[in-house]
C-alpha cells in the first residue's frame, strides 16, 4: 500500500510517479492527489480512441496525404553564435551553467 | 475616437484625411481607457517607438508608395517571435526571452506597412480556452469584465472588442482564435494548414496549429490573411502557394451558397446558441443560401479524444526543449537531472504540466498503439468525412457549447474546459479552413457560428462570412 489517493488507486499512483519520472517533472506532494485523478479522468476520455486501434486504416500523423500539395525545401538554415547576447557565451562559447560555465 | 474596422482607417490613411500616427494617439487613447481593466496586454511596445514607426510609415505614404496596411495597428499573440519585443508564450518558462529573429508574419506585416503595438496574453503556450491559464494573469472579456475572453488568443481578441488595436494574429490549434472571436463579437479565422507560415511560432502541436487572422470585420480579416499568407522557405510545411487574395473577393451570389448543418455540430449546445445560429441559418435562408440539417459527421463525437491524444503527444514532444539550456529560465541543482527536473517543475504551469504528464503517455511504450496511433486512425477517419462534406456545401455549427464562462468557472475541471472545444477542433484535425463570426447576443453576451470549407476556400468563407455581417448587422462592433 503506498497510500490513500482519494479516488486513484495504488497502481494509478505508481503510474503518475513513471509518467512525473519520464517527462522530468515533479509537483508539490499536496498537489499530487489532484494530479492523479485529473490523469484519471483525461486518460479515460483519451481512452476512447482505443476503438480506432484495430481498424485497417492508415494513420494519418498530419493533414498533408494527398491532399494538399506536397511541401517544398527548407531553406538552408544556420545558428550564429552572433545572435545571442554577451551574458550567454564565455571566451565566444555557449556557457554552460551546471559546468561552471 | 474608435474607429469600427481597419478598412475604414486604411482609407482615411490613403485619403490623408488621418495620419498614422493620429491613428496610433487614438489607439492609444483606447488602450489607457481599457487595458487596466481587462489586462489584453504582456508586452505593451514603447510608446516613443511605436510613434516613431508611425512616422516611417508617414514618409512611406509621402514618398507615394501604399503598403497594404499601411498604418494599421496590430496586435501579436505572445508565442509568435519577435525580435523587438520579449516572447514569452505565456510562460514563465520564457520570461525573458528575446527571440534573435522575427516569425515570418511579422516579417510580412512590418513590409506591409503595419505598426505593430504588443504582444498579447495567453494560455501558457496556448493550452487553454479562457487565457486564465497565462503564467502572468488572467485577460477579462471587454463585454463582462467578469467573464473569459476565451483562449488561448484572448488577449489578442479582448484587445480588438475594445479597439487596443485595428488587427490582430493569435494561433489556433484546436479553436484558440475562433472561440475568443465567438466570446468578444470579433471575427478569426484558422486557415488551411500550410497556407500561413509557423517560422517563429511556440510550437504546441505542429500538425494542428496555424497562425490566424484576427479583426472586427471579415474583410479586414481577409486583408491581413492575404498579407501573412503564401510559401515560406523557412517553413518546410507552408504550401506551394502565393499569398491569397481573399480581400478582393467579390460577394457571392446567395443562391450560390450552401450550408451544411450536421446535428453533431450543435448538438449538446445551450439552448442561447443553438436558437440564435439557428435563427441566423433562418435568415440567412431567406437571403437565399441553400441550408440542410439532413447531414451528418458520424465519427466527430470522438473528435475531441481524438485531438486531445494527438495534441498531448506532440506538445510533451514539442516542449521537451525546454530543459534549461536553451531559454534563460533556469533553476539550478548540482546535478543535470536535478536542474532539468526543477526548471521544468518552476517553469511550467499546472495544466502544462499536466498535458506533458499525458502527452508522455500517450507515447510511452506499451500505450503508443492504444492512444497515439489510433487517435492517428481516427483522425484519418474524421478528416475523410469533413473533406466528403465540404465537397458539397459549407459546413456550419457553433463554436462553443456556451456563451463566454465566468472568471474560474472552467479551469479547476481538466474535462469541463476540454470541452468548450468539441466543435472547433474539428477542422484543426481536417486541416480545413474555418471561420468564427459573430451570430448574435443573448443577454449582452456575444455569441458566434462557425462556418468550414474545403482547403484553400478561405474566399468562399470570406464571401459567406461578409453577407452574415449584412444580416447580423454586427460588422466592426466593440464593446
């Protein structure tokens, strides 16, 4: 038992600590029973679209397809170590805060 | 004096009856008046610079040249980049940022001519539909200072219902321009994807979202779709098209036009929204357009699951970035890990919190086929029933299930404010064009219809959206 979560059981819980662990987030520990029945309850409107999964379809991850015209080339693009200001770089470098930098 | 739509002070520019910067000292006028009270604004632009601006559009219009906004006054949501002026997207997680590079619309309105006065509130990194969500504070809607102004472009949308500005650009990614226009009596369209370019827009969820026109008039919307609008090298998405001309639209013939009315897109509506768009549908019927409620989108009640998978996932990846390293907002902790996790922790508010927390879900092994992919299959299926539709006739329906919510009514509930979108994100999964503009009042309260074509038909919904104006009579009102 880890502890009581209002409506969130146990395995809700541990689930909240994997997802809070993967994105590298964390809340207040009085947030945390909030959080879990909000994940709760979306998950469960989320989960509504499992009745998709078997389909033969093929996904369609954006609108281009067949559509609309396919998209052209992208431009050539660069970075300059010029566009950002004097108190991000050291000795014309990128600092680095948690080196020391 | 507040001047009702930016046709009207684009002529008084041309005719040299108004100067631009007379235009900017009456804007400004307005925004002492307002902006306490409703709080549109993050980043209001020097007031010195903004006149200096003017002055160069002045010289512009003396040396005979006639930009198409010349002297127009626009507002710009805060995650839309520019150089002159901190982009914070809401965030706390961006204060203090200053891009190193204009987006590309900005590019597009400053050779236009247009003077450019802040940036906008917003949901945080536009997840929200009431701008309560902003890092900063929440915007109040013009009509009721007690209700939202919608979101996530309710800055943006506020600041036109009180004449802050001629012209606005908000974002949509699931209605986030045309449920603040339906809450303040403006007009806002998302146009096709790929038709306005994303180069320097906050992304939330790439595959969605558009950067969208904003005014009090359809046509005033029109001549700022045709200024942003068009091919953009830097934007690997943009279509392979110039820009439109949709403000030279010539009126339609009403009988040339008709409507769809599929019951899934007001049904479930309040009693106010679905009696004035259905009285409005009435009226415009005797105008002439052909009007069917014999129409259905079967598969769009699982259009907001489906949206809300797709949008989760991309913005858990879209805002996995932000780490520390590349914004200036950082918390620092001995170790990597620890730093990354506190400054996402301090620098992210609750609900963005939450749809990262979900979006990593959605995409996380074991759950990706369940949620991500076939949210993927369903869009596929809705896309293909909207595309059938709009082959035939203009689809129309409301743009919220209720007139504007009060201050905290919504956001304590994830699933009640969901759910002011289950009719605009319809067209953000189709990719279609759709336009918001105002039906009617009830008890004081603005209300809006929302009108979707096929791609590239923003001129034929420029054209129906102009004879509603004639109908509604409500063309370049404010509050």
């Amino acid at each position: 038992m880890l502890s009581n979560f209002g409506e969130c059981e146990d395995r809700d819980f541990e689930e909240l600590i994997r997802l809070l662990k993967l994105s590298r987030l964390s809340f207040d520990k009085g947030e945390l029973e909030g959080l879990c029945n909000d994940i709760k309850n979306v998950r469960a409107l989320l989960l509504r679209v499992s009745k998709y999964k078997d389909l033969r379809v093929d996904p369609l991850y954006n609108v281009w397809d067949k559509t609309l015209n396919p998209p052209d080339e992208v431009a050539e693009r660069r970075v300059e170590i010029s566009w950002l200001s004097d108190d991000r770089l050291k000795n014309n470098m990128v600092k680095v805060p948690w080196r020391g930098g | 004096m507040r001047r009702a739509t930016a046709s009207a002070v684009l002529e008084g520019i041309f005719s040299g009856s108004l100067s631009p910067e007379e235009h900017v000292m009456e804007i400004y006028d307005n925004i002492k008046k307002w902006e306490p009270k409703v709080k549109g604004f993050i980043t209001l632009l020097d007031e010195e610079a903004v006149l200096r601006r003017a002055k160069e559009v002045e010289s512009l219009l003396k040396d005979g040249k006639r930009p198409p906004l010349a002297g127009l006054v626009v507002a710009v949501k805060d995650n839309i980049s520019t150089k002159f002026a901190p982009t914070t997207a809401g965030s706390r997680m961006l204060s203090g940022y200053v891009p190193p590079f204009n987006a590309t619309t900005v590019e597009r309105l400053l050779a236009a001519g247009a003077i450019i006065i802040g940036k906008t509130n917003m949901d945080e990194f536009a997840m929200g539909s009431t701008t309560e969500l902003s890092a900063f504070w929440p915007t109040h809607n013009p009509w009721d200072l007690e209700r939202v102004p919608g979101g996530s472009s309710g800055g943006s949308a506020a600041v036109l219902a009180y004449g802050g500005a001629d012209l606005a650009l908000g974002s949509d990614t699931g209605g986030s321009v045309r449920l603040p226009a339906a809450y303040t009596a403006t007009v806002g369209l998302k146009p096709t994807y790929g038709l306005v370019s994303r180069y320097g827009l906050i992304p939330y969820a790439n595959s969605l979202e558009q950067i969208s026109p904003m005014a009090r008039s359809v046509k005033d919307v029109a001549m700022l779709l045709d200024v942003v609008s068009g091919h953009d090298p830097f934007d690997a998405t943009t279509l392979n098209a110039g820009p439109t001309r949709t403000s030279s639209v010539a009126p339609e013939d009403p009988s040339k036009l008709s409507i769809c009315v599929p019951h899934e897109m007001i049904d479930g509506s309040d009693p106010p929204v679905r009696s004035t768009i259905l009285k409005l549908l009435d009226r415009l019927e005797a105008e002439g357009v052909k009007v069917s409620y014999d129409a259905s989108l079967p598969s769009a009640p699982d259009a907001l699951p489906v949206y809300y998978t797709i949008a989760l996932a991309e913005a858990a990846s879209n805002l996995a970035r932000y780490d520390g390293k590349l914004y200036p907002f950082v918390v620092l902790r001995p170790n990597y890990t620890e730093t990354v996790t506190s400054t996402r922790s301090e620098g992210f508010g609750r609900e963005v919190k939450r749809r990262i927390l979900l979006g990593v879900m959605a995409l996380s092994e074991g759950y990706r086929d369940e949620f991500y992919v076939a949210a993927a299959k369903g869009r596929r299926i809705i896309r293909d029933e909207v595309l059938g539709m709009t082959k035939k006739c203009i689809i129309a329906g409301a743009v919220s299930p209720a007139p504007p919510p009060r201050l905290g009514e919504r956001i304590s509930d994830p699933l009640k404010l969901y759910a002011l979108d289950v009719y605009t994100v319809i067209a953000n999964l189709a990719g279609v064009p759709s336009l918001a503009v105002p039906a009617g009042f009830y008890d004081g309260l603005p209300l809006g219809v929302q009108f979707m074509a096929s791609p590239l038909e923003e001129g034929k919904l420029m054209a129906l959206g102009q004879l509603v104006e004639d109908v509604t009579g409500l063309r370049g009102v404010m509050a």
